[in-house]
C-alpha cells in the first residue's frame, strides 16, 4: 500500500490547509479509491479499509484499475464522436488520465466541468488545474444529490453550452447514492437537460458476480466510511438507461467494456459499464 507521501502530506506550515474537517481518522470512499489504485492522497484510516478490501478480494485493485481505463476509453471514444463538453460528477482525486487530459488530448478546445462534494478533493483539484498545460477546466464543488443546483451553478452554465451535446459521466459514484434517495430521479433530472446526442458514461459496482456473503463483507467495509456502498444489478442499472440508446457493447461487465485482449476481458471486476446516447 502506498506511503502517506502526497498531497495528505503537504507540509501546511506555509499554506493552510482547506477550511473543513479532514477527518483522517474516518475512511473517505475517494481516499480509498485513491489507495487501491496506489495513489498518496490518503490516511491510515484509508489505507487500513482498502487493505480490508484487498483481503477480501485480492483482485479489487486491478477491478479499480479496470474502472480507470474504462473511463479514460469512454471520453476518448466520445470525444472522437465530436463530444466537446463534459460534466464529470462525483470525480474524486484526480489521478493520471483525468478526464481533461484525455478529452483535450483529442480536442485542446474541450471543456470539461468537474464537481464532487468533498472539499478536500476539490481542494486537490483545484490545485492540479493551477498548474500549467490544462484547457478550460472548472471544478465545482456541489452533490449529485442536489442535480437542480449542478444545473444552475453559473459556473457550469457559463462553462457549458446546453445547447449543445455534453458527455455526463457518473462513473462509479452512484452506488454511494442509497435507493431511498432515488437514484433513478437524480440521473433522469440530470439528462433532462442536456441536448440531443448527449451521452452518459457510467460505470456501477455490483454483486451479481459474487457469492452474497463476500458482497456483504465488501460493502461492510465501508459501513464506517463517509459513505456507504450500495450495489446494483443489470436489471437496476437498466432503469438509468431508459430512453438512451447504449452503444456497442452496450451494458456490460466494466473489464469486458471494449476490452482489447480477452485476458483484459476476463478480469475480475465487481461492477458494470456503459457509454448511451440520447437520441
């Protein structure tokens, strides 16, 4: 597991650090995304959760991984479509191949709206887009949970034409919004707004690959995070597709998601993936 070295580590003596409570003593699920992929930007209390969940599944950090690639061919496939805008909710710390790297890869002129909850990740985004060689970026701190106020926002409004197609990612964040916060509203609310030939990227855990008994201990690790897991079916995630067209392969196991080796194909990976258009 990494080392507390990164931006956790900052030295505040000369910069104060965000104005909230860090709360390193309780595990963040950004944190521990953040750990499983073998990044710096986490506590022990962080680490000690994603060293459970590497017990339980030894192969959860090639799954995140996996997760990580699938967004990164995602923006580039839309992108290659003629997608120029994005709204990134629930991006957690940034980490390499960040969804304007990739999308002003293809297009320097692509923008790209990133929003999350948690101060402390924003804090961390915002001092990465400080740095040199990034196009138009904003980072909005705002909840999925809240989709009418992400809307709003006159940074959003002013960094995004509505008018024009957007690329909506949700990608593995909605299995921390419970059902009795109806899920199914928040994305239906959010793709209301966007245009014709839009398209949501979106990727989701799931127990449909494991026994019950290692579903439940995996989601028990997180019982004492900020946030808590809640895993989907095929047929659940089915219902955020309603009205959009999936493309090929359509909804899928995140590894199989045009995957470019069968042994990619074949990793473990406890979640769905899927890039829809609206038509």
């Amino acid at each position: 597991m990494a080392e507390n070295n990164g931006w956790m580590a900052r030295d505040w003596a000369e910069e104060p650090p965000p104005a909230s409570d860090l709360r390193p003593e309780i595990p963040h699920p950004a944190r521990i995304y953040n750990a499983l992929l073998g990044g710096k930007d986490n506590f022990p209390a962080d680490r000690a959760a994603a060293e459970r969940l590497i017990a339980l599944s030894p192969g959860i950090q090639a799954a995140a991984r996996c997760n990580r690639v699938f967004l990164q061919r995602a923006v580039r496939l839309v992108s290659e479509l003629g997608i120029d805008q994005f709204l990134d909710i629930g991006t957690g710390i940034p980490s390499e191949g960040n969804t304007h790297e990739v999308a002003q890869q293809v297009n320097p002129a692509a923008r790209v709206v990133y929003v999350d909850n948690d101060p402390i990740v924003l804090a961390h985004a915002r001092a990465l887009m400080a740095g040199p060689g990034h196009g138009r970026t904003t980072v909005l701190q705002a909840d999925l949970r809240e989709p009418e106020k992400i809307l709003a926002d006159p940074q959003v409004r002013e960094a995004l034409d509505f008018d024009r197609p957007v690329a909506l990612l949700l990608v593995a964040v909605l299995h921390f919004v419970d059902e009795d916060q109806d899920p199914y509203r928040l994305v239906a609310t959010l793709l209301d707004a966007l245009p014709s030939g839009s398209h949501l990227i979106l990727s989701h855990g799931t127990g449909d690959f494991d026994p019950p008994a290692d579903v439940a201990a995996g989601t028990d690790v997180y019982r004492k995070a900020t946030a808590q897991v809640t895993p989907r079916s095929r047929a659940q995630l089915e219902r955020f597709l309603t009205g959009l067209e999936p493309l090929e392969p359509g909804l899928v196991p995140a590894a199989a998601w045009r995957a470019e080796s069968a042994e990619e194909a074949a990793t473990w990976a406890p979640g769905y993936a899927v890039v829809a258009r609206k038509p």
